[in-house]
C-alpha cells in the first residue's frame, strides 16, 4: 500500500480511507504494557472486504502487576 500512510496518526488515516478501511489490529507486546502517545499507522494493507489497518503505538510501559 502507498506508503503515505506510514506513521500517520490512526485517526487522519481513517479519516484519508473512509468507507474502505473495513478494518483495524493493533500490534503490542507481550504481556502487561499500556500504550503512551499517539496511535499510529504502521501500514496498510488490503485485506478480503476492503482495507486493514496495522497500528500501534509510539511508545510503550509496563504496568506494575503487583
């Protein structure tokens, strides 16, 4: 996909795609982290009803389990 998209906060990016972004996964690590700042594309890909977006983060920190 058109690499316009790349890092473009989620929000502009659906936004830009409308009606064809039928779908969203957003990536993380494993375990216990919470997201901090801005979600962000990290690409866009079709996908078998339209267009998927793949985001994440720009940051992330653990969450004290105890």
């Amino acid at each position: 996909m058109d690499a316009q998209f790349a890092m473009m906060p989620e929000v502009e990016a659906r936004r830009m795609l409308g009606a064809e972004c039928t779908s969203m996964r957003l990536v993380h690590p494993v375990g216990s982290w919470a997201g901090v700042g801005r979600l962000r594309v990290l690409c866009v890909r079709v996908a078998a009803n339209g267009l998927e977006l793949l985001a994440g983060y720009e940051r992330y920190e653990p969450i004290d389990s105890r």
